[in-house]
C-alpha cells in the first residue's frame, strides 16, 4: 500500500491524467431493508466522470485470505441512474459490470448483496447484526484504487451502534472515509447492538466489539488484551495506529480470525471465557491476529501490496508471514504472563508433533505450501494430509529454529526479534514490500552466519526438523514417548454417522493404504467383530504389529473383504520440559529467545 501511494502521488504530480482520475469522487450508503433475509443494499454514488462509461468491480478474494472467492455471486439487482433517469448497463465478465454514463458526470449505482456465510472473511447479515466484509460488498471503478471515499452506513431501525477501523467524519453520524480502496477494503465493519468496551495500551486507544453475547469479563480481558498490546509494541519500539478495533463474533462453536490494517475479527465460543483453557486459546488468536499488524499489514512480502483484487497474489512467503505469526503468538502469551515457562514448551513440543505426523510434510516444502495456498490450503480433500503441509504449521517450526539459530550463532545476544524489527524498518524506509533473498539476507546479517544450508533443508526442502538438536540449544528436553515401543497402526481416520462406521482418511504408507481401504468404504467389521466404534482403538487394543486382521467394508452398496497386514506407528508423541541442568550458555539463548 505505502509503494502504491508513493508511486501514484509522483505521477499524478506529472501527469494530467491521473490529475483527473483525483477528482473522481465517490461516495456509498448501506441500507438493511430486509435483513432477516440477509441483504445489504448498497448505493454507490460517482461524481467528476468524464468518458463514455465506467466500469465497476466487485473483488474476488479477501486479502489474509487466500482464496478466489467469486464475490460476485452473490450481488443482485444492479441498476445505474443519472438524476433519476436509468442508464443502460451490462455485465461484461464475471465481476465487472459497465454502466454507460450518456454523458452524465454524476450517477448512482444501487445493488443488493446476499450475505449469509458465518466466516471471518465473509459478510453475514440476520436480524440481529451485520459484519460487513468489504470486499465483498463495494464495488470500486476500474483503475481507481487510489481514490477516496465516503462510507455512510443507515443501521436497521432495531440497531444502534457501528464499530469499525474506518476513521468517522466529524458531524456525520456512521459516516466515514477511507484514503484508498486498500484501507476501505482492509477496514471491516459491524453493525447492531453490540457490547463495546474500551482500553489504551501502547498509546493507543483500543476497542472492543463484541456480538453474541458471552460469558467474558470485560474488565479481565481489558488488562489482558492491553500485555499482549504492550509486548507486541515492545518487538517493534512503535505501533502504527491511532486506533484499534476488535470485532469479536461469539457463537455457540466459534473459532478463527482474519487481520486487517487497524482491526481484526475474531471469531469466538460465547461459554468458553470460562474456562482456563477456553480463555487462555482466545487470548491466543487476540496474540496472534493483533501481531499481524506488524508483520503482514506493514512487513509484507512484495506480492502482498499493492493487491490486484481480481486475481491470485502468489508468494513464496507466506510461512513467515502466517507461520511467523503463528510462532510469535506463542512468545507474546509467555512475555505477557498469560503462559507459564511450561506451557510454552509444551506448545511448541504439540507444535513439532502435529508437523512431523502430517505424511505431507516430506512431500510439500514451506515455499511450495505457500505459493499453493490458492489451489490447496483453502480447498483441502481426503487426501491433503498426504500431500501438503500448512504454511501455518511448517512456519511455525521454521520460526522456533531460526529464532533459535540465532540466539545460539550470537551467544544469546540477539534473535528473531532484532531480524522481524529490522526487515519493519526496511519495508517502512523503502515503501515496499520484501523479497524472499531479502529476508534472508538481513537474517544473515542479524546473526552472522550463513542459512543457505538452513533454507535449503527446512523452507525449500523438506528435511526432518531437527527438534532435538535446536531446542537443547536452550536447555529443553524433548522425549518422544512412542520411542521403542511397536503401536500396531492400521493408519485410517474414520467417522460414525447415524451408526454407520466410515473412513474419511488414509495415511500414506500405512497399512490400510498398502492394502487397498479406501476413503468413503463403510467398515462393517474387523475380524469378525462388529465396527461400532473408533476403528485404531480397536487395532491398538486387541492387535499387535504384524498381525494380518480381516476388514469387511462395504463399498458402493458391495461387499469387499481384505487382508490387511498392520504396521508398527510411525508417529510421535513428544513432551518437553526445561532441564533444571541447563549451563549458563543454554540460559542465554533461552533469556534471548524467549525474552523472559
């Protein structure tokens, strides 16, 4: 975003022409005429036009999240009007649609948008609220992404309250402006009765918005939201906002958030606070969305600002952008308290475990991952685990061992903190996004040592992590309790529906895949006995490794019998624990990388 200003303001400055796409004004208003049916109207108004048509745009995907998503789908009714007169308009590909202006230097566009998709990513109106996700509601004129605009937003006549990042236009009650489509459609925004609480932290006044209901302690989370605000702030020596905003959408199974420029959306269990557990996992997405607003919202890969709305934005870079960031919420919950020494380890050892039992991770890189995040991660099938490994998962690891790398190559003297800080104020000064030989080189530079070897094991390769090895680097023992021991493993995940017993997954080169089960055979009965519960219980319990055990499923309506010869596990069950023998060296590298 800060290159597309720079560049544009240069060229407007020099060019008549981009002079008068500034003069382009534009303005929308939303409505709710029908909100239990889940429509948003929307009216665009452009004024300063001066050729023979616009066309106008509907994105396709919703940045932080990366998907081609169709938003268009979902509009109906579109209708242009000059001064009340229509205008003639067609839709000439699957997002565009070109209104012919007759002349006419001002006219009004007006749309309804379906809105019923309970996401973080997707807007969803009912008679209780509206989450407007923006791109998937205003649409912007071709070649005007550098514009202004107005946002007027008319609430439902049972709403009172609207809550978004959107900076409010004095006098002008729910009305705001946006200097660019690149923060109107980074600027979320809900609109009913929800609870707002407020807290300042880092300087900065915060927000919370929270939809639901919900049996949260506004005045807990306020001093526990502020440490994660404050240790977030103290990586990066400043926070970029005047304001924040969480919008926090509390259901009856709720989960996941989306970051955005000044905001984020969280989705949450309203009866889950409660809980330690359930507590504890919100602050964790709190930690781990908010630390996006360093490291995607400003320190970005190149490919990720200025965006092309319409179509896939690639990058190799996404294990550090949401990888990273999935590390880093794990240190923040240690520096603000909120996690003991204890539970960090043990995150990160469930962490390591979850990576090196995905079959994937020896067959998709962490680069590879990424670049794939729009044809894979987001349209995952039966299969998946056998081929892919998450960019957020693989990341994760890739952060834990550089950032360990680092602490032990500097004697404790530095981390991955002092490269993620130096990489912000490179981006910041250049106003622009990195490259992956960028990262690399200044994590380099911060540690002294080259990670060419490192690179090509563990973010181009698909090397086994060396967990031992790094995480003795601080004085952590790891053991892996499945060690020595023969686990007799069928190797298939199942699900019971309505009583009946079927496989939803296979493992690569387990048992049940050598042998020919396949995903969707409904299994009848193992030797005999009746399938009427978790299929690897009953292996584990009566079967030892070697055994040939009789699998009678029914596929496609048939009857098949197999042989099936069970394998020993080939998974791990790690747990770690800081050595209470740790040498001053392993203290220094732990008091650097952990900051505590």
């Amino acid at each position: 975003m800060l290159l597309r200003k720079l560049t544009l303001g240069m060229m407007m400055i020099l060019s008549p022409f981009f002079a008068a796409k500034a003069q382009l004004k534009i303005n929308y208003e939303l409505s709710f005429k029908e909100p239990q049916a889940h429509y948003v109207e929307v009216q665009m108004e452009l004024s300063g036009l001066s050729k023979e048509f616009v066309d106008v745009k509907m994105p396709a995907w919703a940045p932080g999240s990366y998907l081609i998503r169709e938003f268009a789908k979902n509009v109906e009714g579109f209708q242009a009007n000059a001064a009340g007169n229509a205008l003639k308009a067609e839709k000439i590909n699957k997002n565009t649609w070109r209104v012919y202006t007759a002349g006419a230097k001002d006219l009004k566009v007006n749309y309804s948008v379906y809105a019923f998709e309970i996401s973080v990513r997707t807007s969803f109106v009912d008679d209780s609220h509206a989450f407007i996700s923006p791109t998937g509601i205003f649409m912007y004129p071709d070649g005007s992404l550098a514009s202004s605009s107005t946002v007027k937003v008319v609430p439902f006549h049972t709403w009172s309250k609207v809550s978004t990042g959107l900076e409010p236009i004095a006098g002008k009650k729910f009305t705001y402006t946006a200097s660019d489509y690149d923060v109107l459609f980074d600027s979320p925004i809900e609109i009913g009765n929800q609870d707002i609480f407020e807290f300042t932290a880092a300087g900065v006044k915060h927000e919370v918005a929270m939809y639901g209901g919900g049996n949260y302690d506004a005045e807990k989370l306020k001093v526990d939201m502020a440490k994660i605000v404050e240790q977030g702030t103290a990586i990066y020596g400043e926070n970029p906002n005047k304001h924040y905003t969480f919008i926090v959408h509390n259901f009856q199974r709720g989960g996941g958030g989306l970051e955005h420029l000044n905001s984020t959306v969280l989705g949450a269990s309203r009866d889950a606070y409660a809980t330690e557990a359930g507590y504890k996992g919100f602050l964790n997405l709190v930690a781990h969305e908010y630390y996006h607003l360093w490291n995607v919202k400003r320190l970005r890969p190149v490919a990720l600002g200025p965006f092309d709305y319409e179509n896939e934005n690639y990058t190799t870079n996404l294990w550090i952008s949401e990888g990273f960031t999935a590390y880093y919420e794990n240190k923040l919950m240690l520096r603000s308290g909120l996690w003991t020494n204890q539970e960090f380890v043990s995150t990160l050892a469930d962490a390591i475990t979850a990576v090196v039992n995905t079959p994937g991770a020896k067959i998709q890189s962490a680069s590879e991952a990424s670049f794939d995040s729009w044809i894979k991660f987001y349209r995952p099938n039966e299969n998946s685990a056998n081929t892919t490994v998450s960019y957020y998962s693989k990341g994760e690891l890739i952060g834990l061992l550089m950032d360990i790398e680092i602490a032990q190559a500097t004697k404790g003297t530095k981390s991955l903190d002092d490269v993620m800080k130096a990489m912000y104020e490179k981006v910041k000064a250049e106003g622009k996004g990195y490259t992956d030989a960028e990262f690399k080189a200044m994590a380099e530079k911060i540690s002294g040592i080259s990670l060419t070897d490192f690179y090509n094991k563990y973010i181009y390769g698909t090397a086994p992590i060396e967990y031992q090895k790094y995480l003795g680097y601080a004085g952590i023992t790891v053991r892996d309790e499945n060690a020595g021991k023969q686990i007799p493993y069928l190797g298939v995940s199942n699900r019971i529906i309505e009583g009946r017993n079927f496989i939803s997954a296979v493992s690569r080169n387990s048992a049940a895949w050598t042998d020919g089960l396949n995903v969707n055979d409904e299994v009848i009965s193992i030797d005999g006995v009746p399938a009427e519960r978790n299929i690897n219980q009953m292996i584990v319990q009566n079967k030892k490794v070697g055994d040939i055990i009789q699998v009678k499923v029914l596929r496609d309506g048939l009857e098949k019998d197999f042989s099936i010869k069970l394998k020993s596990s080939p998974n791990v069950k790690l747990s770690a624990e800081l050595s209470p023998k740790a040498t001053a060296a392993q203290k220094a590298v732990w008091k650097r990388w952990t900051g505590v």
